[in-house]
C-alpha cells in the first residue's frame, strides 16, 4: 500500500488546484493555447497565494523565491514600459513559480491515482507537439485537424521542453513509485519510456546540439544509481551516454547544413565552420556592453522588452540581426539586462536555495529509495534546464511552466517524506 494512501483525502478544493496544476502541463507545451495557459496561471497564482495567507507554506519555500519575484516585479518602476513588464512577470515569473509552489504543497498529499495527473497531462501535450513537429519538419500529415498540426511551439523551447520530458521519464523509469502493487508499477515505468521518447524526438525534430548537452548534464546526478550495478555496468554506461551525446550533437549540427548524404570530411569541416563561426560570440559580447550601460537594476523585465533594447544597443549589421537583437542567448545575460545585478543576485539565491534543499532532503531520506530519487529527479531538471539555457533562455516561456511545477513536484514528495514537510 503506498504512503499517500494513509494520508487524509485532500479536500475539493485541492483537488481542483491539483487540475489547474495538470492542465498548465497540458497546455504547456503547446504553441497555440497561450490564453489558456495564461488563465490557469492566475489561477494558480490566486490558489498560492490562498496557501501562502492560510500559512501553509513553509517559509523557507517563500524565502527561496520572493528576492527573485520581487526584483522583477519592482523593475517595472524603471523599465521603458511598466506595464509591458507587469504583465510579462506575470505570466513569465510569477505564474510558472505559484503553480511550483503549489506542487510542492500539494504532490506529498494526492493519492497515487491522481499523483499521476501531471505526468499524464504532460505526455499527452508533448505528443500534441510532436504530431506539430513532424508536420513542421518532415511534411507529414497524420490526417489530424489543423489546430493540432500547430501546437508545434518551434525548434528552441521544443528542444527545451524534450529535455525536461526526457529527465522526467528517466526518473519515472528509474526512481521507485513506491507502490508494491507490480502491475501499476510496470505501467508506471513504460509511461516513463514513452516520456523519454516523446522528449527524445522533440529535440530530433529540432536538430538543437545543445539538446544533447543538456540531457547529458541532467543525467549527471543520476549516476549515483550506478552503486547499484556491477563494475561493468558502472564502467560501460556512462561511456554509452556520452557516446550517444556525441553522436547527437554531430547529427544536429551536420545534418542542417550538409544536403547530400555527409562524409567524415563533410562533417569535420561543417563543425568546425559552425564553432569557429557561431554567431553567439558577437552576439554576447554586444549585449556585454549593454549591460554595461544599466549594471545595477537593468532595463526593465520582459521579453517585449529585451527586444526594444536589442534594436537600439546591438548593431543591426551582424549576421542574423533578427536574432541577434532579440534576447542574449544566456539565461544569466538575459538577467542581467533586465535587472541588472540586483536580478543576478536574487536568481542566483534562488537557484542555490533549491539545490540546498535538494541537498539536505537527499541527505535526509538515504536510506528511503523513493524520496531519494525525487530529490535526484529535482536536481537532475535543474541542470538540465540550466545546461541549455547556457545559449538560450526558456525562463519565460512554456519549458519554464514544465521545470517549475515538476521540480515542485519532485520537492514536496521529497522534503515530506524525509521529514521536513513542504507545509
């Protein structure tokens, strides 16, 4: 019988927030559903902040994530457009953050049955993309109507969002669901190997290089689980691993740019072009110097803003200036334009807060397979996320949404079983 299964029946209420949880991941990943992902954002904000006034919110979650909300909801009184960035920390931010929040209060205390909800809700968004992208990239049509051919969100957040789908379903596949019923559990892990294939071939579809990278870090801390196999497994996988990683992100990076069937010649010449030549080097050093203009608070929050800034500090005669002057192609850049060192210092309390709490709650439930492994799950998202966000910056779209809620998800099971309630 599992744990959840002796805990009281949560109430209608938070039932129907666990919904509004599982349906932000549905329409996560979905290009063409941004008026209902927003919708269910401010009703998550509003179930939060319920929580949050009824005190059943640890302080410490909040101590986590406040500095950050509150740097990019203060730089609305310096930003060029106040209002823009408002409302792009709302939807950007604030939301994706709540619905986090609320699975850390909430996925200690659902039932097994509802507790997979979110992982379902996902699977069935991501297979909606994929149908997008294969129509996008291949030209097939599955005979499927046109809105769903649409749901494709576009090369770089579905990468994106493929490597945290990936991370989940190895977790869903290797972490134990702690329930001794054998039948639900071999389901469970075959959900987790059609997880990571759907991630799998959001980033194909792609062709991202960086796809590959970052599912490689995320799996970083999974190889404590190798202390559970023998030498030869321990010595051989990781060297399968970064063996498929390399593999991938020379596939990524040839296949766009060779027509005809690639040779060793042809791919040796075509990487070396595309690293020697990578339009990020200027691009970052472009935006350096912005940043250098507006060092302490930044210009404002908001990705309509990044671009106004863009076309006024980067020069437009750069290759792909479209690009270019759109955002900085960093996370932590990105941060730095738009709040300045105020706003680096508040990510970075916030992202070394959670892994502190990954730390403690690992340490804290060794000897609990389960909760072990939803705090490897936690920091694995984490790493992943950030290791593609290295060229990139999806904290501020729908990857954002899926990374929030599950590294809550992961969090509360987590901090209540290894003692430290999430509320």
């Amino acid at each position: 019988m599992p744990a959840q299964d002796h805990l009281p029946q949560i109430s209608k209420s938070y039932r129907v927030a666990w919904l509004v949880v599982s349906l932000v991941l549905l329409v996560g990943p979905i290009a063409n559903a941004p008026a209902l992902r927003h919708a269910l954002l401010v009703v998550a904000i509003f179930y939060c902040g319920n929580e949050i006034v009824r005190g059943r919110i640890e302080r410490r979650w909040l101590m986590i994530f406040l500095p950050w909300i509150f740097v990019v909801l203060a730089s609305a009184l310096w930003s060029p457009r106040p209002k823009t960035t408002l409302i792009d920390a709302t939807w950007e931010v604030l939301g994706p953050i709540s619905a986090g929040v609320l699975a850390i209060s909430l996925s200690s205390r659902v039932t097994p049955r509802w507790f997979t909800f979110p992982f379902a809700a996902l699977a069935i968004g991501s297979l909606a993309s994929v149908m997008g992208g294969l129509h996008v990239h291949l030209g097939i049509e599955p005979g499927l109507p046109v809105w769903i051919l649409k749901t494709y969100p576009g090369r770089g957040v579905a990468s994106t969002v493929g490597v945290l789908v990936v991370l989940i379903g190895i977790w869903m596949m290797i972490g134990d669901p702690g329930d001794g019923d054998d039948s639900r559990n071999r389901r469970w892990r075959a959900g987790g190997g059609l997880m990571v294939l759907l991630g799998l071939l959001l980033g194909i579809l792609g062709y991202n290089r960086m796809f590959w990278f970052a599912v490689l870090v995320g799996l970083l801390p999974w190889l404590v689980r190798l202390n559970a196999y023998s030498l030869r497994i321990r010595l051989l996988l990781p060297v399968l691993l970064l063996t498929a990683g390399l593999t991938g992100v020379i596939y990524s990076s040839v296949v766009m740019n060779v027509q005809h069937e690639a040779g060793v010649e042809d791919a040796v010449t075509v990487l070396q072009e595309k690293y020697a030549s990578d339009p990020r080097w200027i691009i970052w050093s472009g935006w350096g110097k912005a940043i250098l203009e507006q060092p302490v608070a930044g210009y404002g929050y908001g990705t309509r803003i990044l671009p106004r800034i863009g076309e006024m500090k980067i020069p437009g005669g750069m290759k792909d200036p479209e690009i270019a002057q759109h955002h900085a192609h960093n996370v932590f850049l990105n941060v730095l334009v738009q709040t300045g060192a105020l706003g680096l210092i508040a990510f970075l309390w916030m992202l070394t807060g959670l892994f502190r709490e990954i730390r403690i709650t690992a340490r804290e439930s060794a000897g609990a397979t389960r909760e072990r492994w939803a705090s490897v799950g936690a920091a694995s998202l984490l790493l992943g996320a950030l290791a593609k966000a290295l060229t990139d910056d999806f904290y501020w779209g729908p990857a954002n949404i899926v990374m929030w809620v599950f590294v809550g998800l992961f969090l509360g099971v987590a901090a209540h079983k290894a003692g430290r309630e999430p509320n």
